[in-house]
C-alpha cells in the first residue's frame, strides 16, 4: 500500500501536501500587517513545487528560513518604532528643562526675583547698614 498522493506530480505524500498547501489568508490583527502566505516569495515558493523544480524538503526548509527572516524585521521594526518614539519623547523633555534653565536664569539676572536673591538683597542691605555704623 503506497502512501503517495497522485496531486502534484504523484511526488509527495498526503502529509507533505497537507503541509505545503498554501494557507488560508489569516486576518491581520494590526493594521499594515502583511499575510506571509500571501507574499510574492511564498507564491514563487509554491509555484516552484508545482512545477517539480524545487524538492518538497527544500521548499519546506525556505519557507521556514523565510518565516524567520520576517520575523526578524518586523521585529527589527517595532523596536525601531519603540526608539523613536523613546528618542521623541526625550528631546521634549530636553527641550522643556532648557526652556525651564532659560528662564530661571533670565530671573535671576532681571532682579533677583527667586527666594536666594531675595535673601542675599537682605543680607546685602543688612551688611551696609553694618558698614555704615
């Protein structure tokens, strides 16, 4: 009893085509995501094993490496995403304490208006009054 399938060629077992068989469209749960079995490579890979040019082991072995590959930049995305968004947030913080530095010295060379000003314009004042006796 032979476990070959007469599909695609007559070459591979119903296993092997069970698991080669393009996939159904998954739905994208994030906006942009893209369906992998739906890719230009995926749809060569498969056309590829129709056609007898590539081995079922091999396509097997390039739809993995493909898979992880993917995987590799979309995370390489997100974590771009992640860096800029940490980058963005910390040049406003940047630009929020050089805004607070500009000002507090600003008031302290327009008169002194801070607690420390106004305590050294009363030690000042106390000095003279020193001084003068």
């Amino acid at each position: 009893v032979s476990t070959q399938s007469t599909g695609r060629l007559g070459l591979m077992s119903k296993k092997e085509e069970e698991f080669l068989a393009p996939l159904p469209p998954r739905p994208a749960s994030k906006e942009g995501q893209v369906d992998v079995n739906t890719t230009p490579a995926f749809k060569c890979l498969n056309e590829l094993l129709e056609s007898g040019q590539v081995g079922t082991e091999r396509i097997a072995q390039l739809k993995t490496k493909y898979l992880e590959l993917h995987d590799r930049v979309k995370g390489a995305k997100e974590k771009e995403t992640s860096l800029l968004q940490n980058a963005k947030r910390l040049n406003d913080q940047l630009g929020q304490q050089k805004y607070l530095l500009e000002n507090t010295t600003e008031d302290l060379s327009g008169g002194d208006l801070t607690e420390v000003g106004q305590l050294r314009q009363t030690l000042l004042k106390h000095n003279k009054g020193r001084v003068r006796l």
